[in-house]
C-alpha cells in the first residue's frame, strides 16, 4: 500500500543515525538538517520496515501531540 | 514554577508565526529551523501562556509519539 | 511525496463517513469493516487532503496509544 | 471499580492473541473480527489485568490519537 | 457494555466542575483530590456520556502519554 | 535552558517512588499527595535528567491525552 499524503503536519525527514532495539520497542534517532528527532516505536515494526543505520525516513507526529512552553 | 529540565527529547525553538483561536482548542505555528511545527493546545493555555505572533516558545513532543515512515 | 510503509500497525482502511467541521480541528468519521472509526484533526488538514464525503483513507493508529480494557 | 461508559469513541472487541512481555512494557496483540489490532501496554497492567492469550478484551482508542492517510 | 478494569494505570476520580464545549470538542474540567483535571474530548463524547457540571466520573491517562519534567 | 511555563494544563507534583528501568523505556512512579501517577519515559531521559528514588519532579499531561469515564 502505497500512501499518497498523509494529514499529520510534522514531517521531519532524515537519516536513521542509532537504533536502540529492546524485547518490545526500540529507540530510533533520526538524524535531521536540524537535530536528532527521536521516535519510540515496537520492535516489530522497525524489523517490518527493516530499518536500519542509514534508512531514509520521515518521521512524523500528530498536531495534537505538540506541547507548547515559553522560555 | 520554573523547570530545570523536561523528559521531551524532541524539543523544536522558534517563534509563534500565526495562531488560529477556536472556543476550546487553538492551532499554534511555530516557526523553527526545521519548518513550521504545528501544535494544537487549549485556547486557555494561549491565554494563560499569553501567546502571541512573536513569542519565543518551545514545540515539545514526547518521544513515543513520533511516527517512523520509510520513503 | 509518496510513502512506501509507515510504522502504525493499526491501519483502518475506509471511506469518510461525515466531517464535522470546527474553526481549529474537525471530526472525520471512517466507515471501516471495524465500524465507525473517529478521527479529530487540524481543519488544515482535511483541507490540505481535500477530504470529504467518500474519500478512500486509512485510519491509523501508534501502538503505544491502545489502551486496553477487560469484560 | 466498574466503569458503566468511557468516552473513547474506538473500541475494537476481540481475544488477545499473543503477548509479547518485556521489562516495562508488552505488545499485546488483539484479534478482532477484521484483524489484529496492536497495543502497547505497561508490563504491570498485563499482570494487573490477568491477561493471557484466550482473554475476551477491548482495545480502546482515543479520536485524538487517530490519523488520516489518503491513498 | 460494562468494563470491569483498563490497563491505564493513571486513574483521577472526581466530578464535572465546568464544560465548554466546542463545536468538535469540548474541554471538560474535573475537580479531583489532586486538583483540576483538564481533558478535551469530543463534544459527541460529550454527549453521548451525558456529562453535566457534578456528574462523577474518572478521568484516566496512558502511562505512555505523561512526561516528567526535574525542578 | 529553563523553561517558564508550560501548556500542559495537568501537573502533579511529587518524588520519585520506582523506577523500573529497561533496555529502552523506563517505568517511572510519582509519589504525590493524592496517590501515584506512572509514567513511561526513555531510558535516556531517565539518564539525561538523572532521576533516582526521591527526585523532586512534575508528572505532566497534555489535556488531549486524557479520556473520562462514567462510573
């Protein structure tokens, strides 16, 4: 299945730079232009997409998920 | 109450660049050097927060909510 | 921007049923074989997608945002 | 404690089917009429709740954690 | 449908102190011994529960979606 | 960097009770006035932000992530 868009208006493209891989999730650090941006997904769907170091991604978050603070 | 330190590791600065304000909810954009980041908060923390275009603000997201995609 | 596979493993594929449009955020209501799945996102994005009435969409869900309840 | 109605508007019954246990959290996999469904819990509440394969379940979903994808 | 137990660990009893409601969603403000509980969900939610300032309820939180911030 | 206020409207103050540590995420309880509040962070926030039994800390909720029942 192929996704043509997708209605979550964070899209942070990179490179996977680590992969920390537990029993049940695993970290992935992706690496950005502009930082790490780290995602805690299940194990099985890191072996399902078949990440690994160097896999081009988009990682993506939901609007309502964003917290705000002030400096 | 002043924080020293959040558990969010994905932490995006920038400035308020528009707010849309409903009755309950408000979608804040913050201009950050990854794009725009799109958050949706009470309308009363924007209030309480007193947010406005121009505020320096922190876009935080809490790592189990990141998504992976493989382009 | 296409994209091949995407970590969710809940995927509820559909039609729109209804949208409720709000100034902020709006209700879009799935009929899936699961029956109704409900969805609240940005206004900005059921326009973005140009949703409506009869679109084809996936509905999808993070793992980590199952709850799970006993009978 | 009986809960007589929660406002989680995505409830998906059905038996877990597998149970993957790790130290803090576990994959506990729901199969439903029209497929499994996917849920990422605290070790703790897998003990709490007595879950084992076989269990009759509900896994309930929140309309704010619930995505959008066109195809 | 009667639910006996859910997994969220993090359960806060108390009644409706005040309602506003939106179009798509509504902020439900629940007084509880921890102090107000501030929740949005969906104003059908809203309806559907027949929630009204004083009705007792529960207001619960996945472990998952709680972050920890240091003073 | 010191944050001055945050959105997240629910903030529970308290002391670390436990913490179950695992290969990725971490199991962390809050000791507050009014009972225990658990939360699920990265093992790596557990490290960043050096917490152990009887770190003074705030368990924060974002009002989107919480669902009310009716008892």
């Amino acid at each position: 299945m192929s996704i043509q868009s997708i209605n979550t208006r964070n899209q942070f493209r990179g490179r996977v730079k680590e992969i920390i891989e537990g029993p049940v999730v695993s970290e992935v650090d992706v690496e950005t232009p502009h930082g790490i941006v780290t995602s805690v997904i299940t194990t099985r769907s890191v072996r399902d997409l078949q990440l690994k170091v160097g896999s081009e991604v988009v990682a993506l978050v939901k609007s309502t998920e964003v917290s705000i603070a002030k400096l």
